[in-house]
C-alpha cells in the first residue's frame, strides 16, 4: 500500500507522455511533404494500385482512427520499414542500439568518477578558490558545443599527440572479428577471451565516452555541490565536528551518505541525457548507433527509420525518468509522505 | 539631480544626501514614490552585479556579441561571400586572421558575419518561448483546478521528451533550413519556462495583496495579469538567460547536422560542419567558429548565473 503513490502516480504520468510522444512522432509523419504511399508503390504506380495501397495503409480513415492504428502497430514492435536499408527498422535498432549503450555507460561512469568528487570538493571548501575555479569547469561544460569539442578532442589526441584510437568503435584489424553475443563489444570480447580486441575496443572507446561525459560531469558536480551544502548547513553536522570527528569522516561518511538517493536519481537522469548527447559525438566519432543511425537516416529523409529511432530513444529517456522518480520516492521518506 | 516635485527630505537624509546625492536619492530607506523605490531597487541589484566578476564577464561578452552584430559590416575586413580559390585554406595570417575556408573565403568575415544568424535565432526563440511559457504558466498556477492539470501534462510531455531528437526530427519532416529550425527549437524549448512561471504564481496565489485584490472584485484576469504576471518576470528573465546557451547549442548542433541554416549562410555549426573534412589539416576552419560558439555561450551563462543571484526570491 506504501508502493502505489512510489509508482502509481509516476506509471500514470508515464502513460500520458508516452501518448504525447507518439502524438508528436504521429503528426510529424504525417505533416512530411512526401506523400507516404508515393515512397511504397513509386511515382510510376497506376492509379488503382496507389488507391489500393492508400487503403492498405489506413491513410483514407480519419486521422483519429489512424493514430490508433499507429499505437497498435508501435505495441507490436512494428516502426515500419527503412528505406534505405531495406529492413524493419526495429531489427536496425536492436542491431545499432549496444553500441549507444556500450558508448553513453562508458561516458556516465566517467561523469559520476569525476564529477562526484568535484562537487563534494567545491561544497567542502565553500566560497574559497577551489569552489570558484570548479564553478568555472562545470560551467564551461555547459558551453561547449559537444560536437565541436569531439572534433578538436581528434584532433589533439589521435592526430596530434597519437595517444589515443581514431573515429569508430574497433581498429580496422579486428573489425567484424567478434561475433555478437551481447552486442557490447566490451563485454563481448571478454566473454570471448579475447584480450586484444578488448584492449583496442577500450582504445576506441574512452576519448568519444571523455568528450561525450563532460557535460554529466558538470551537471553531476553541480548537483553533488548543491546537496552536499544543504547537508552541510545541517544541525547533526555541527553536532558531529562539536564531537571532534575528523572533517574528512564529517563530509564522506556523514554529508554524502545522506546524499547518495539523491544522486542516484540524478545520474539515472544525466544517463538518459547522454542518449541525446550521443547523436552529436556519434556522428563526429563516426560510432554506429543510434544516433548515427538517425543523423545519417534524416540525410536520406528516411522519415520510418527517424521516427522510429526517436520513439525508442523517446521511450529510453521515459523509462529512465520513471526509474529515477521510483528510486526516489522509494527511498526517501520525505518524498513518500509528501505524495501521500 | 534635483529631487523631484514634492519630495521633502527630513534633514538627516538630507545631509547625506549632500555627499552623493543620486546614490543618496536611490539607497534612501524612505522612498517618496513607488518609482523612486523601485528605481533605488534596480540600482542596488545593479551595484550587486556589478561586484559579482564572473557576471560582468558574462555580461561584456553578451554585449559583445550585441555589437559585432550590429557592426558586422564595419567590423569584417572582408565580404563573407565573397570567393577566392586562389586563396583556399590559408592558415591564420595578418591577412586573413581566422585563415580562410575552402572557397577562399575569409573566415574572420564568416565567424562575424555569423553572430547575426545566432542572434536572429536567440531574439526569435527567447522574445517567443519566455512569453508564451508565462503566460501558461501563470494561468496555470494561478486557477488551478483542470487548467493547471492540462496545462502542466502538456508541459511536461515536452520535459519528458529528448529534445534535441525531437528537433531533430520536426526539422526533416519540415524541411531544413534556419526558419524550420527556429520553429523546432521554440517547439521544443517552452516547457521549462512555464514550469518556472508557475511555481512563482502557485507562491504567489496565497499572498494577501492578492486577497486583497479578490475582495476588492478585481477579475481573474486582471489578478494573473496585473498582479502576478509581471512578478514572474524576473524568474523567467534569468531561465532564459541561462536557456539561450542552450539554444545557441542546439541551433548549432542542428547547423552541424545540415538540418539548421544552409550553406552559403555563415552559420558557425554549418561552418564547423564544413571545416570537419578538413579538421586534421587545416584545423582552423572548424575551431574558429567553434570557438564563437563556446565564448557567446559561456557569456549567457555567466550572465544568467550572476543575474540568479540578484534577482533570486531567495538571494534578497
């Protein structure tokens, strides 16, 4: 009974974003000025083939019906056909799909090692230089055209200075060696026992994951900052240095383990973030995901394989959303009573 | 400055007032006027961010970018369009500072010329999405009830959703180009204000001088837009401070992504799209607009995060 305000409230909301997700993806395919039944049968269709298709599509019932078609189908894993490569685009997106993951995990983890301490530094010395010269960092983060920094991030470190793998996700040397078990080559190579290929999957891995974690990085520190001063200004603090505790125990074992539901709920929000951020870096780190996946299917105007990759990352970011209000309102027992 | 028409200082305030008398009349604790107490209010807010460093950075930059905009002509020592193959992908050099692109074209001019198409896009989205969101905003927090339950399910499908993908996809279904951009990025970008307006108003709601103006049978309209709209101002001023480097990054990331302003046009994310072919080369055609953009971005965010602490409720 204490479960169904932690999840009843956020499943509802659920339900309606995920209609108002579809409502969108459902009108911009339908406001295209390409006619859909002209990109099945072709221009030179006769007439009565083009009717016949029209109505095998649905297209000559209301709009309202339509969208109701158009939610069946979707619940049936059905996103249509892809025109350029001739597959279901569901089946593209299961097979680019490990390969976002594989790049925006690497890329959180990266944020959460650096951007938690970070925060907990500029919140612990308050005011004094480290808590402006961080400010600035995290800040910067926020300015930084992440496409842009991807680019200058090659050309300094692969160009340049030779420290790290070029653009994609293996060496050309071992490209198509590994066969998918998982999809994540990380984890696949290792299952697989092989070293090599896990090492240059690394090498290729860690600079797209740098560039793409520091905008989580300034958003984690900005965060982590702001909750460790609120508990820092707590009266138990003061009760707990009164007692001659060291300060370091003072803010990692006291602050931040009354954080730690808090920045759970941040860094579920920061990851689904990433996915969005992945369209950018992918294309510039030429990494085949989701992302890449859509900016080169919007070249083509492969509005089926757009749409459907902008409903999976659309419902991504909302389950990530619900499993962050979940956590919260589960844990913490403020949020709890609050709902109730 | 004299002080105006019947306004009798005591002698005290008088006195001071001898010292500095603008600064006097402005930080006076008694005020004679509404004006003269709301103007002393802007002035002390303006001394604060005057102090604040980081702010006025913002600020100069913000500038800036408003004057090399308007002096774009003045200011580029060449045409932006103008072609020169025989001067293609010269580094940086006295005659070309930013080098020059693949056409010849002087990037100095290109990167100048391409702070108006920034600014046309923040002016566009900002003076359409601050607006819009607060009066949505302020409606809903203020009736309450199924308003604000319509209201804010709309807005937060918007919140909920990815943006820049959401953009992304409006942009092809419409076909690229600056003005579609524009339309995407204000599509996809005024949820947050009206969350923003109505938290204000939901505060707003329970005050007295509201009450006040209920007995006195002021209308509901009257109340949302005399009485709270503007007080919501300041809270929306400052999100979208803090919003348009947001904006300038996804109108970027569009332009990259050729789905933004189309070449010719000296946009700085088509730009660095241009320059990416040649990043291992001739590195400049790609980093000098960047750099733009991350300055006129870092500016907007200074400001807005100096601008919070002055006009922040909870900063007075």
């Amino acid at each position: 009974m204490s479960l169904s305000p932690a999840f009843g409230r956020p499943l509802a909301s659920v339900a309606i974003t995920l209609t108002g997700l579809l409502l969108i993806t459902f009108v911009i395919g339908r406001v295209i000025p390409v006619d859909p039944v002209l990109a099945v049968v072709g221009d030179h269709a006769p007439p009565a083939v083009y009717e016949a298709t029209r109505q095998k599509m649905g297209l000559d019932q209301p709009l309202w019906k339509q969208f109701t078609l158009y939610i069946a189908e979707i619940a049936h894993g059905n996103l249509g056909t892809s025109f350029v490569t001739g597959r279901p685009v569901l089946e593209d997106l299961e097979r680019v799909f490990p390969a976002t993951v594989e790049l925006a995990t690497i890329a959180v983890l990266f944020g959460v090692l650096a951007g938690v301490p970070i925060g907990v530094v500029a919140a612990s010395h308050h005011g004094r230089w480290q808590d402006h010269l961080l400010r600035v960092v995290g800040i910067v983060g926020y300015s930084v055209p992440v496409f842009w920094l991807g680019l200058i991030a090659l050309l300094v470190f692969y160009a340049k200075l030779g420290w790290s793998a070029g653009p994609g996700r293996l060496g050309i040397a071992y490209d198509g060696m590994i066969e998918p078990i998982t999809g994540v080559i990380l984890v696949d190579s290792l299952l697989r026992g092989e070293l090599a290929i896990f090492r240059d999957a690394l090498a290729h891995v860690l600079l797209p994951a740098v560039v793409l974690g520091y905008f989580s990085m300034a958003y984690i520190s900005r965060m982590t900052r702001s909750f460790m001063l609120d508990q820092l200004q707590q009266e138990y603090i003061t009760t707990a240095r009164v007692k001659g505790m060291s300060e370091r125990r003072v803010v990692w074992t006291h602050a931040f383990g009354n954080i730690r539901v808090q920045l759970i709920t941040v860094i579920a929000l920061t990851y689904a973030s990433l996915l969005e951020g992945a369209v950018l870096t992918e294309t510039v780190f030429a990494w085949p995901g989701i992302g890449q996946y859509i900016t080169s299917s919007l070249l083509s105007v492969d509005m089926n394989a757009v749409l459907g990759g902008t409903v999976v990352v659309g419902l991504v970011f909302i389950m990530l959303n619900l499993v962050a209000d979940t956590i919260y309102g589960l844990v913490d027992v403020r949020a709890r009573r609050l709902q109730a | 400055m004299s002080a105006p028409a019947g306004y009798r200082p005591d002698p005290m305030s008088a006195q001071l007032q001898r010292g500095s008398t603008l600064h006097g009349w402005l930080t006076t604790a008694e005020p004679a006027s509404q004006w003269q107490a709301s103007l002393g209010d802007s002035y002390v807010r303006a001394l604060f961010l005057l102090r604040n460093p980081l702010a006025m950075c913002g600020l100069v930059i913000v500038l800036g970018l408003l004057a090399v905009a308007a002096f774009a002509p003045a200011i580029a020592t060449q045409d932006p369009n103008a072609q020169d193959l025989a001067a293609r992908l010269l580094p940086p050099s006295s005659g070309h500072w930013f080098g020059t692109d693949e056409f010849g074209r002087d990037m100095f001019s290109r990167v100048v010329y391409g702070s108006r198409v920034t600014l046309l896009t923040i002016t566009c989205v900002v003076t359409i999405i601050g607006p819009f969101g607060l009066v949505v905003g302020v409606v809903a927090g203020y009736l309450g009830g199924w308003a604000d339950t319509l209201l804010m399910r709309m807005t937060d499908i918007f919140l909920a959703l990815p943006r820049l993908i959401l953009a992304l996809a409006l942009v092809a279904a419409l076909k690229p180009g600056i003005q579609n951009a524009i339309i995407a990025i204000i599509l996809t970008s005024w949820s947050p204000y009206a969350r923003v307006a109505r938290a204000e108003a939901i505060t707003l709601r329970g005050s007295e001088f509201i009450d006040a103006a209920r007995l006195s049978g002021a209308s509901a309209a009257r109340i949302i837009f005399s009485h709270i709209l503007p007080l919501c101002v300041p809270s929306v001023i400052v999100r979208g401070t803090l919003d348009m480097a947001g904006v300038i990054l996804i109108a970027a990331g569009l332009g990259f992504l050729g789905m933004g302003a189309q070449p010719p046009a000296p946009e700085w994310g088509t730009m660095i799209a241009q320059g990416r072919v040649f990043i291992l080369e001739q590195w400049w055609v790609a980093t000098m607009p960047g750099l733009a953009i991350c300055v006129v971005s870092l500016g907007f965010n200074l400001l807005g995060d100096g601008l919070r602490d002055v006009l922040d409720p909870k900063n007075r």
